[in-house]
C-alpha cells in the first residue's frame, strides 16, 4: 500500500469472507449489545477481545482465532451495520460512541475480569474509547494500524473542527454514489489496503454488503473524533502495531513518527511496526502479526518503545 493509500484506510475498509467460525457460542446481550454488535465466543483460557475495522467482518481475524482459542477465550465482535449485519436503528447516525459503550456493557454483561482487546482500525478507535472512558473493565489494548485522530494523516495540524467539512463532504459522496460507482471505489481501495490478492474478492463483497449509511456515519465520525485529549485516562498498556512498505514512498522512520506523535499522550504505550504489509496487517504478514499477538498478552513481557 502507497503511503497515500492511508487516507482511504479508515474510510472504505473492507472484511474477509463471511465463513462460519467453527465451535463457537451466541454470547449474552442486553438490549444496547442486541442493538450495536453481535458476540461469537470461541475457546477457553484468559479473555480476548477483538473488534474489526470500518465495512469489516470478525472473519479478519479468522486465521489469528485459529490459533489463538487454543490458550484464550475469544470474544469475536461483529459491530451492527458492517459485513451484511444489520444496521441499528440510528436515527442520529452516530456509532463510535454507542459502539464502545455496548462493548464496555457486553463485558459487563458476560462477567468478564479485565480483558485484552485487540482492535484493528475502526475497532482500534472503539479500543481507545474502551480504555480512556472504562479504564477498569479492561487490562490492555492493542490498537492495529490506527490513529487516536484520523484527520492527522491529511493534516499534521488537522482539529476537528477543521476536519469536519471535509468530512462531511465525503460523507456526501458515499450516500449519493451509485451502487456501481461504490464498487468502482472499493475495488481501487481494496488493491491499496491488503496485497494479499487472493483475498480482494471476498473484501469486495463483504464491503457491498455493509449499510451504506452505518458506512458513511461512522467514517465521517472516523474523519473528526480526536481521541487524543482522552489518552491520558488509559492507565493500562498500549500497544501500538502498525504497517509499512516500501510503496508508501516515504521513509518508515517518518510513519514511526507520526504514530508516535498522535499517541504522546499516552501513559503506557509501546510501538511495533511490521514491515512489508498494507493496512490488513493479519492478512498481508500472518505470522509475524501473530508472533506480535502472542507477546502482547504474556503479562510480563514488555515490548520496546
């Protein structure tokens, strides 16, 4: 993925195939888990959350589950609206906010002690809120190939409120396009956000079958949400994996210091960045993704800044 390829990253994501995981329960839920996400729970031992990004299926991290049920009891989030879930009843648009408060309650809910959670773009956002906003229902946070404020990748200097005509605009363009003009974006989008090829078909698919409203609220939501004042309240450890290629036409060192800057106010954070990966860091470089997965949650090891 080009470095200008980030730009679409957070805003027409798309997920892996709908496959069924296998030997997995329908998690409890209250009626604000019922209305903003679903629950799939496979597998025994200390409990993990992971949460898919914008247009995505919990199928992205189909192969990581594979393994990972093995030592962990996972808590596989599919967020109402995306992927062919259906949409919640939205009048406002609004889906960060209601999306994080019905994973704070499903945890709540279910009784959890503590969990880790793991979420990739979008769901890196939702991680954020998790931690800053119910700092006690959750022991760590692994955010993949996400920002505390999008906009920063047009503008170092971006606020919100600057943000918010821009993206309000693209906004706009996603509720007006054509159903032909959606696939034609999502084809050039999906090239520049996995160089996995063999996977593209089903991303598209999963993509064009996600809420065309749920879509363009949450990514304008994305476009002007600055989590960067909430960081300071996280009091559990951050850890921070982010992709790179040589595509990007910039130097890594110059993507490490942005992702370093955005996340300065962070008490606990620690940085990793997988090379030769676009923005689907699970499909692009599977093993080492997984390696990175497995050290964040081993309680006593501490990754470098």
């Amino acid at each position: 993925m080009r470095f200008s390829a980030l730009l679409a990253a957070f805003g027409l994501t798309s997920l892996l195939t709908s496959a069924t995981l296998a030997q997995s329960t329908t998690a409890p839920a209250g009626p604000m888990v019922r209305e903003r996400i679903s629950v799939v729970v496979e597998g025994s031992g200390p409990d993990v959350i992971l949460i898919p990004g914008l247009a995505s299926s919990r199928d992205v991290w189909r192969g990581l589950a594979a393994r990972l049920q093995q030592s962990h009891r996972l808590h596989l989030v599919q967020v109402a609206g995306f992927a062919g879930a259906p949409a919640a009843h939205n009048p406002q648009g609004w889906v960060l906010e209601p999306t994080a408060a019905a994973v704070a309650e499903y945890i709540e809910r279910a009784h959890l002690q503590a969990p880790a959670v793991i979420g990739h773009s979008l769901g890196g956002e939702l991680a954020l809120m998790l931690g800053a906003r119910h700092p006690e229902r959750v022991s760590r946070l692994m955010i993949v190939d996400a920002l505390p404020f999008y906009s920063l990748m047009f503008d170092p200097s971006a606020t919100s409120e600057k943000a918010a005509p821009g993206a309000a605009a693209f906004r706009a363009t996603l509720l007006a396009a054509t159903d032909a003009q959606m696939e034609a974006m999502q084809s050039a989008a999906i090239a520049r956000l996995t160089k996995t090829e063999a996977a593209r078909p089903s991303l598209l698919n999963a993509t064009l079958r996600s809420d065309r409203p749920t879509v363009a609220h949450a990514t304008y939501e994305l476009m002007t949400t600055d989590l960067r004042p909430e960081l300071h309240r996280i009091t559990v450890p951050v850890h921070v994996v982010h992709a790179y290629d040589t595509s990007y036409g910039i130097p890594a060192d110059r993507v490490d210091a942005m992702f370093r800057s955005a996340y300065a106010a962070t008490p606990h954070v620690s940085f990793q960045r997988i090379d030769g990966s676009y923005h689907f860091v699970m499909l692009d470089q599977a093993e080492p993704f997984e390696r990175a997965v497995t050290d964040f949650l081993r309680p006593t090891t501490t990754v470098k800044r």
